[in-house]
C-alpha cells in the first residue's frame, strides 16, 4: 500500500511510519523539512516539501495528522493564527490537490480531537452528540473536520479520528508533566473532577490502521480508552506509578490568570467513548489507566 502522511514527523506520525514500514509499505511524508523525514520515521520513507513534487502519483491512502501542538504556549492572535492555519488551511490544500489526481485514493484518514465538544462537563460523549460548548479548540476541530470533509466530492472515504490525550514513553504530554512528578510536585488542576480522555500510543496506531483497512469505516470516531478518568484520578495514577506523593492543587484562579482562555483545555474536559470503534469490532489493549501507565513509565 502506497500512504501519504501529513505530519508524519510528530508523535503519532512517527510510531505510524514505524509500523507500517515493517508491514512494507510505501511511505511518503508531506513535511516542512524533508531532509529530516528518514531519521525521522526511517529508511525508505521519502519527504517531500510540496505536494507537486509527486506528479500525478497513485496513492492508495492519505493520512492527515497535521497541526502545530494546540497546548505549548499561551493562544495569542498570532498563535491562533497559526493553529488554523496549520490544520485548517493545510487541510483545504491537501484536499484540493487530491482533486488534480487523475488517480483518487480510495481514504483519506484525518486528525481531529475529543476537544471537537467542547467542555463536555459530566456528559457522556459518542460521536453522535452535537458540540456542548463553542470555545477556540472547539471551533478549530469541527472547521478541520469540515476541511476534510470535502474530500468526500472527490469519492473518497474520508474518517475522522477525535483523539484524546495520547500517552507515550518518549514523548507528547506525559514527558512534560514527569519532571514534577518526580520531584513529588504532581498536582491535580483546579477541583480534579474535569474528565481526561486518554489513550495510549499503541491503541491509536493500532485504531488508524484499523480505520484504514476496513472499507465500512467513515465519518467521525472517538479514539480514547473506554474509561475515562478525572484529572484528580489521573494524577494520582501517575504518581503512584512513579512512587512520589501528589498532594498539591493548582488553583483554577491562577491558571487563568496565568494561561486565560487556554486555560480551558486544562480545567474543562470530555467523558467521550469509543462506542463506534468497540461497535465495529476494534479490540483496545489497554483499557486501564494504571496499566497504560506501568507499561510506559516502570
């Protein structure tokens, strides 16, 4: 199978190319520094800096994962800017050049994420509920799911893939939150009762392939384990993993003091499920928090 890949040099991206190049596929990754793509996802994988370079080249799948990292600094105008433009604009460029094919590929695999709801409070989230709030990172999932979804015209098989927090042993959230840890200053957020979606990085490759190889499957999918946790529950999950104490609050006042409108993403939540992954057949390794956590982390 010949699959191209939007971000393909991030977390997810990695693991994907990692994988797939074991089963022999032909990889390429769409990339702002293309001389990187083989250190970076391996040997054989070719990078390219503009679409055009590949011709009218047959693919048979698209992988867009795409997306400057919503949470590592605080939404100025310009970051905004740039998380649209990143996701969004990217998106509706990708889109418009797989219509210039003359040769279609049959699916095309798009990032989105559970922050698609919104701040979903206590509400139980499948892919059929409608957004609960319209805050930024809301608004920024359902116009890249709209993006993508244009490729429908095109006869493509176009899923969305909501993902929540991905758990990973050499990168993404957990290795910023592990320094603290350590230390014995892990702390839950605010009141601790906000749900954390998570999933660890071996079930969401697993669920894209899946996607990927089954025909039936499209539109959008919640990939998250099927328990959903609490911050507070969360926290003392990971400490207890790593042996340290985890006494300590942050106040919900001082992150938006110190975060404001960003602050949302650590002090809001989604109990999102998985109801059609599970309904269709897709089988997660990890289930349990605590398990997802000593397979990483002891």
């Amino acid at each position: 199978m010949r699959v191209l890949l939007s971000g393909g040099t991030g977390l997810i991206g990695r693991a994907l190319c990692d994988q797939w190049r074991l089963q022999g596929h032909d990889l390429i990754v769409w990339s702002r520094t293309p001389e990187q793509v083989p250190a970076l996802c391996g040997e054989g994988v070719r990078g390219v800096a503009q679409l055009e370079e590949l011709g009218d080249i047959e693919l048979d799948a698209v992988v867009n994962l795409a997306g400057a990292p919503i949470a590592d600094r605080p939404w100025t105008r310009k970051r905004k800017a740039l998380l649209w433009d990143s996701r969004i604009h990217l998106t509706e460029r990708l889109v418009d050049w797989l219509g210039t094919l003359n040769h279609t590929p049959a699916v095309l695999v798009s990032g989105s994420a559970v922050g698609w709801y919104g701040d979903g409070g206590e509400h139980p989230l499948s892919e059929d509920c409608a957004p609960i709030s319209n805050d930024f990172a809301s608004q920024l999932c359902v116009a890249w799911e709209e993006s993508a979804q244009r490729a429908e015209s095109l006869g493509m098989r176009v899923v969305m893939v909501r993902t929540g927090l991905v758990l990973a042993g050499d990168g993404g959230f957990l290795q910023r939150l592990l320094p603290s840890f350590r230390l014995g200053l892990g702390a839950r957020l605010g009141s601790g009762r906000q749900w954390m979606p998570w999933i660890h990085l071996q079930d969401e490759i697993a669920l894209i392939d899946f996607l990927l190889q089954h025909p039936s499957a499209s539109g959008p999918y919640n990939a998250c384990a099927p328990q959903p946790v609490r911050n507070a529950e969360f926290t003392q999950a990971l400490a207890g993993t790593l042996h340290r104490p985890a006494f300590l609050a942050v106040p919900a006042a001082l992150l938006r003091l110190g975060l404001g409108e960003m602050s949302g993403l650590l002090l809001g939540g989604q109990k999102a499920l998985p109801g059609r992954l599970q309904g269709e057949g897709f089988v997660f390794r990890f289930n349990d928090l605590q398990a997802a956590l000593a397979d990483l982390l002891d």
